[in-house]
C-alpha cells in the first residue's frame, strides 16, 4: 500500500514541478506542447538512445527527460520545450537563424553543436532557476531576453 502512496505523491510532485517550470515561460511558448505528456527515466541517457538525455516526440505528444549527469531535469526538460519554440519562430525565418548564428559564435569555449542545440541550450539556461555556467554568456543571455520580449 505503501507503494502505491508514494507513486501518486512522486506524479503529483512532477506534475507541480512542471507546472511550476512552464509558469516561467511565455504562455505563447508554453502553449505550444499543450496536450503533451511528460515521461521520466532515472538513467544518465535515454533508454536504447545513448546519444540523448531528453526527446521531444511530436508524433506521440510525449517529452521524455532522464536524470543527466552533467544536467538538471528542469534544464533537460526546458531544452526539449525550446525546441518546440525554435519550429515555430526561429526555424522559419532564415534571418533570425543568421541572427543567432552572429551571437552565438562570439564565444569559442561554446559546446560543439549546431545553432538549433546551441539555441536551445540557451532558452533552457535563460529559465532554469540553476544556470549552467557552460551555457552562460552575457551576449546570449541578451539575445534571449529581447526574443522573449518580442515573442511574447
């Protein structure tokens, strides 16, 4: 019986945290994975995916994050929401693609990854209550405070 407690008081905490985690957001951003459900895993990588920590399904409407080693849940869950942001108003517009391009190769010590990871990597970083030092510049924080202000 016990067991079973715990289960509903561990969704019921989850459904809050994410409740709390899209409050931070743009409705218009946040709007765009309603009807979406969320899945956890507890390894540090997807399970049979060892190239990802977190996917975003638009097929099945289903976010999956696991428990990264290098990151937070909420961070990994924020990444897989901007990708959502990123379809509808950056992947579209060449220009504002070329504009984060410009911001984003001002700094060399910058992951590896193309502009749409990068991008993401700092919607996540600008939302998340614990900033990732690796992911935080004062240019890309910049950009993403007038994007928010403009997408809002």
């Amino acid at each position: 019986m016990d067991g079973f407690k715990y289960f509903f008081e561990q969704t019921a905490e989850q459904e809050e945290n994410i409740k709390k985690t899209l409050d931070k957001l743009p409705k218009k951003h946040s709007d765009l994975i309603k009807g979406y459900k969320f899945k956890w895993q507890c390894d540090n990588v997807l399970d049979g995916d060892n190239a990802h920590v977190g996917i975003l399904n638009p097929n099945n409407k289903t976010i999956t994050v696991c428990a990264p080693w290098n990151y937070g849940r909420e961070f990994t869950f924020l990444h897989e929401v901007s990708h959502k942001v990123w379809e509808k108003y950056i992947a579209p517009y060449p220009e504002k693609i070329k504009e984060w391009q410009k911001v984003m190769v001002k700094h060399k010590g910058r992951m590896k990854q193309n502009a749409e990871e990068l991008w993401c990597m700092n919607y996540a970083n600008y939302f998340v209550k614990n900033k990732i030092i690796t992911h935080t510049y004062p240019e890309w924080e910049a950009y993403m405070k007038k994007f928010v202000r403009i997408t809002c």
